[in-house]
C-alpha cells in the first residue's frame, strides 16, 4: 500500500488499523486515510528510533500497561480494549510505539522545543482563512413518533422559524 523510507505497509496492516478506527470516522475512506496517515507516522518514527539507536526496557512498557489499566474498574478495561478492537499484543505494540516516540524526542531534544507566542499569533493570522472549518450551532428536538416531529415542525413554522434554520 505505501512504502516509507523503503520499509513496506502492507494491505494487511492498513485493514487492521481502519477495524480499529470504525465507528470514529465519518467514513471509509476517511479511516482509510486516517489509518494509512498513522501508520506512515509510526513507521516513520520506528526508522527514526532504529537509526538513533533507542529504545525502551520491557520494563517500562510493563509499567506504562499497569498505569494505563490503573484507571479504568476491573471489567472496564478489557471491555474498552474490545471495542477499540485491540487486543494485549496489539496494546503492548502501542504502549511501546509512544514510549519509543517519547524517547526519540528526548534524545533529539524535540521535548523541550518552545514557540513563542508572537511566532503562533504571526502564522495564525497568515493561514488562509477558508482552511478555517465552519462553525455550526446545532439544536436537535428527540420526540417519541414521526407524527409529534410533524406536528412540532408545523408549530415552529406557523411562527416564523427560519426555514434555512430547521433540520427535519
């Protein structure tokens, strides 16, 4: 599917990871995207890690495994593993990948990079403002049957409601 710095992501890869995001995005194709852009980042990451020579004791990856299930009730956290779609394997491949990463900035320093507010202010008001995403205020009315929904939307606009302004 994609190569990064020669090391391949396989078809196999990318159908696990978009199982796992199913449910989170707002389509296929947006998993599929989402998907593959995570898995270019960790594999990009894992080169990076390789050729700086670091990585991290199992150990740390125990205790990093005990904090994460540390807050969640007895049950809960193996439930939210199940629904996440992932399994000890998979979550140990994870807790390692941000230890890994956490490292990696260490070593280059990158934890302690700092932008300065003018530099944030300066690119905010360069960035073109149709990237900007739109806002929307949303209200929703939940009724029992179709019937009160109808009734409901004939009230609102035998008073005038904005017809731009209904969602029905």
């Amino acid at each position: 599917v994609a190569r990064v710095n020669g090391a391949p992501i396989t078809e196999a890869e990318l159908k696990r990871a978009v199982l796992r995001l199913k449910g989170r995005a707002t389509s296929e194709a947006a998993a599929r995207n989402q998907a593959l852009d995570a898995l270019v980042f960790e594999r990009a990451v894992r080169l990076a890690a390789r050729k700086a020579e670091v990585s991290v004791p199992e150990e740390d990856v125990d205790a990093a495994l005990l904090t994460m299930r540390r807050g969640y009730p007895a049950d809960a956290f193996d439930a939210t593993l199940f629904s996440a779609r992932l399994g000890q394997a998979e979550l140990r491949d994870v807790a390692r990948e941000r230890l890994v990463t956490e490292a990696l900035l260490r070593k280059q320093g990158l934890d302690r990079a700092t932008v300065a507010d003018a530099e944030i202010e300066e690119r905010w008001k360069a960035w073109p403002k149709e990237k900007l995403p739109e806002r929307v205020r949303l209200s929703q009315i939940l009724v029992r049957n179709e019937d009160l929904a109808k009734r409901i939307r004939g009230e609102l606009t035998a008073k005038g409601v904005d017809k731009e302004k209904r969602f029905m």
